[in-house]
C-alpha cells in the first residue's frame, strides 16, 4: 500500500491491521470461556483469545502496521457458502469529530459497536458494506450537522454486496466517541460511551475519545454470504485498547488535536 496522506481536513490518522488468526472467543462479552462464542476474525493483537488481559496483550505482536498499536480487533467471521473467508486485512481510522479536543482513550477500555442480534438493517451511521479498495481517506467526511458520525457514502449498503472483479467487499463498523470519563467497561460493554452529536459529545458522557471506524475488507465472494453471529445485517466489532499508551497519545495530540491528516505510517 502507499503512504499518500489522507486528505480530510479533520485530524485523522490509520492503522492498517493483517489478519491474525480466527476462533470462537470473545474476551469482552465471554472472557474466561473459550470456545462459546460465535467466531470471530481477529486483526491487530495476535494474541487476543478468551483469556486475554490488558497485560498479555501489551506482551504481544501486532499485524498492524503501526508498531505502537497492539489493540485488539475483531468482528465476526464472514462465511461463504458454510466456509469462513479469511479477511484481506482491515484499515483502522482514528478520527477527531468534535470541536472540543480529544483525550486519547484510557488503558485497557473496551467497547462494541453494533448490533450482533440484529436481523433487520441497521443504521448506515454505524454499520455498512461497500465495494472498493482500503482507501487513505475515509468515505464521506464528517458532516457535523447531519449526525452523530460520517455520513455512509452513495454505495452503502445495509447488506453484504455483490462486488464487480478487481474490487474488495467491505465491512465497516463506527465506534462511538464519546466517554463517560468514568468506567472501562459497562454491563452491556456498551452504556459507558456514546456518540458525539453536532459536533458535541452529550452531558452523560463528556469526555471526546477518538472516532474509531474499523474497515474490514474481503476477496469478493461468489456464493452465499452470511456472518457467524446470524443474519448478514448483524455485522459488529469490538475494541480493547491495549496501544502502548504513548505512542496513541503522541498521535492524538500530533494529528487528531492538531487537525492534521496523518493518513498511513509506522510509529
């Protein structure tokens, strides 16, 4: 991939993740169970399983390019025709969307975003596919008085797409980014944030956290396409931050603050 520099005005920076390995953990809604989750593909953290703590995860390799990003990523496994397909990797953005300036995110959060229940669509605001290439800007720039995040460009679909040769399926998935200030984790791993709002983030939770929009990115299918959670519409993805908590803040301050487009980079 190039390193051509994002060309959103708002400060951003990117991750761009390999796939590590896949399985049926989930140390965010099932930790300590191996085995009883739904399957998940992970990118980032090699070491992520139902076990994982904030300590050997710091411990471990990552597939992202950025040496200092030793998060752990996953969504649930895409399955073509009842065979899973491995990911082509994912393209991680860390965004600023509010007017007020952003706090890197706390040691060890966790959060999910989306819907792993969901059978019907859900919002284009917060889950959708597309066809395309992992781009170094992000799709639709941040329109403050339209919502809480990006608008979905044109193609989004709240579905799995046919994609024409030579192009990838992608899955995208916005984080909320907005804290509490309080908890790294709630009951439902997910009351603790909230989305910003015009720009804003809302009184229950004040604190503006970079704009995570995790991008996973596939070989187009041939076949019947389903996700291992349940129907297609249930796309999700969960985060734990276990960055080395430097190097997240320098790039927070350097380019999320200071409204730099960092675009792709290894630091």
């Amino acid at each position: 991939m190039g390193r051509t520099p994002v060309t959103d005005t708002e400060g951003s920076f990117i991750s761009t993740c390999g796939f590590s390995h896949r399985g049926p953990d989930d140390p965010i809604v099932l930790p300590g169970r191996p085995g009883r989750s739904h399957d998940h593909s992970f990118v980032g953290n090699v070491s992520t399983d139902a076990f994982s703590t904030l300590s050997s995860l710091r411990k471990a390799a990552t597939t992202c390019d950025r040496g200092g990003d030793t998060a752990a990523y996953w969504a649930p496994t895409l399955f073509v025709d009842g065979k899973p397909l491995t990911p082509a990797g994912a393209a991680v953005y860390y965004r600023r969307l509010t007017a007020s300036r952003v706090q890197p995110f706390p040691t060890g959060l966790r959060m999910v975003a989306g819907n792993s229940l969901a059978g019907s669509a859900q919002s284009l605001s917060v889950v959708f596919w597309d066809c395309g290439l992992v781009k170094t800007t992000l799709y639709g720039r941040m329109l403050r008085e339209q919502g809480p995040v990006p608008t979905a460009p044109a193609a989004a679909s709240s579905k799995a797409l046919l994609c024409p040769p030579g192009s990838k399926l992608q899955m995208h998935i916005n984080f909320p980014d907005c804290w509490n200030g309080k908890s790294l984790d709630s009951f439902d791993h997910r009351r603790h944030m909230a989305y910003s709002v015009g720009g804003a983030c809302p009184r229950g939770h004040p604190v503006a956290v970079p704009a995570l929009s995790l991008v996973y990115q596939y070989p187009v299918p041939t076949g019947v396409v389903a996700l291992s959670s349940g129907s297609v519409y249930s796309a999700h993805a969960d985060f734990v931050n276990a960055w080395n908590q430097e190097a997240l803040a320098k790039l927070v301050n350097w380019c999320l603050n200071a409204l730099r487009p960092c675009g792709i980079g290894s630091g």
